[in-house]
C-alpha cells in the first residue's frame, strides 16, 4: 500500500497547475488552490491502482498521449464525487407526479413518448428512479410512455449504471412495492446484491457525454432535463455555458431540473423558476391562454 507522500514526492505546484487547468479545458471542473489537498487525495487512489511510487511519475504517465486518452477519463471519475441516492431530493419526484404528469398526460396534440435526459447521471440511481415512477404512472395511464437517457463523463461510472447492479441496502427506502416489481435479489444468497429487472432497464439509455462539449446532447429535444448537483463543479462562465447548452436542447415545453443547492440566479437563460429548483420556458409560460 502506498504510504503517505513525503514532501519530495507530494504534489508540486506546478503540477498541481497542470492538472487543474487540464481537468478545467476538457471538462470544466473549477478546482481552486483550496482543493489542491483534495486532488492529491484523490489521485493517491490512481497510485495506488497504478502502483506508481509519486505524484511526479502520475503526472508524467497522464500527459502522454496513452495517458490522455485512457487513465484521464478515471481521473476525472474518482476526483468527481458520485454520491447519489433513489429518488435523492425527493421533492422534484413529488412535484412532477403531483403537478407535471397530470399536465402532460391531458396535453393535446403530443405524440411519442416522455423524453428525459438525467445529465452527470453518476452511477444510475436518478435514471432508475425516474424510470420507476414512470412506470407507475403509467399503471394509471396505459397510454403513457417514456424513454430515459443518462449521460456522464466517467465511463467506469456509466457502466455500473448499464450494469444496474446495486448493494441492497440501496434500496431498504423503497416501498415494498417498488422492490418487489423493479428488483431481482441475487441468486448467489451470500452477495447481498440486486439488479434493476430488465424491463425496466429496456427503457433507459446510457451514453458518454461532456457537458462543455461543442456537440449533439443525447436527446435533440427533451422533455425533462435533469442535472442536478453538477454544476458545483464549475466556475460562473461554465455554469452559464453548461445552462445554455442544456437549454439548447430543451422542448420549448420542457422542464429543467437542478440541484436543491443549486441556482440559475445570474445565468441569463429564458427561463423561470416554476417550483424549488424547478425551470420553465419563459416563453412557453408567458403564451397566451397559460
């Protein structure tokens, strides 16, 4: 096991400057001096995998062209934090049974199915949560349909999420219900383990995708867009540029959802808070008749 760093082999400033404008120009990360410690945390986790004996030799291995295009993306993974939980901030889950899904069900004149797309989607928790509730609303609405896609930049990450594979003390919150239509426990009795059932899996999709990106989202138009607890990463130009492009992808109709931390208070963006962390189209809730 690697012992902590001495001084000679802790991360250097100028290091520590190289990776934190990296990690700023591919991904949008804001990482100021006070996260250095943490950075060097973090990437102790990398040393360890690697077993590399310095932060030095890491950065070295990172920079070559190997290095950027394999061992980047899981450095981004473990320097991200991936906490996430079922149905986590649950009042946008209240708010869109309650409010939302009665108003889309009775609109007129929409065709095809609910289009979401959960952005920074971690480990899969919110695309699974999501897919849940829409399932049960369509047990009420048989004509209802959806189609869930999760996008995230770490690709260690999305595949636990494709794999939907979770500990089962991940879902002692759920109702009975819940567990016993979207859960498979493990056959092996000893891993306390359950997997998502596969019908529910059928209706998400899992892709990599960068948030500062000058390229196609996932879904051209949604619906619903949710990305909630990302944007604590990046400085105000990004935030602005990361809203902007989220709205760029948005249904003139749609909904976008952040963070209960979060706020677009200072992004100018054409849209207006409908509920706690909850965005409407100004257009759309200023035309006439609404």
């Amino acid at each position: 096991m690697l012992a902590t760093p001495t001084h000679e082999s802790a991360l250097r400033e100028s290091d520590y400057r190289r990776l934190r404008d990296l990690l700023h120009e591919r991904f949008g990360l804001h990482l100021p001096p006070t996260k250095k410690v943490l950075l060097q945390a973090r990437i102790q986790k990398r040393l360890r995998r690697l077993k590399m004996g310095s932060f030095a030799e890491y950065c070295e291995h990172l920079f070559s062209p190997e290095g950027l295009e394999e061992e980047l993306p899981r450095l981004v993974d473990v320097v991200t934090t991936h906490k996430t939980e079922f149905f986590r901030e649950s009042g946008h889950f209240e708010w869109m049974v309650e409010t939302l899904l009665p108003e889309l069900s009775q609109s007129v004149g929409r065709i095809g199915p609910l289009k979401i797309w959960s952005a920074g989607c971690s480990t899969g928790e919110e695309v699974y949560s999501l897919a849940m509730l829409l399932s049960e609303w369509r047990r009420k609405v048989p004509d209802f349909d959806f189609e869930i896609i999760g996008s995230d930049v770490a690709a260690d990450t999305l595949e636990k999420a494709r794999q939907g594979i979770y500990r089962q003390d991940r879902i002692v919150g759920l109702s009975d219900a819940l567990r016993r239509r979207y859960f498979m426990r493990s056959k092996d009795r000893r891993q306390p383990l359950v997997r998502v059932v596969p019908e529910l899996r059928s209706k998400c999709r899992f892709e990599l995708h960068n948030l500062i990106e000058e390229r196609e989202a996932p879904l051209a138009e949604a619906d619903l867009i949710f990305c909630r607890n990302v944007m604590i990463y990046f400085d105000r130009p990004t935030r602005q540029r990361v809203v902007e492009g989220l709205v760029s992808h948005l249904a003139p109709w749609g909904t976008l959802f952040v963070g209960h931390a979060e706020t677009l208070g200072g992004i100018d963006v054409p849209l207006l808070p409908v509920a706690a962390a909850t965005y409407r189209h100004r257009a759309h809730l200023q035309a006439p008749g609404r």
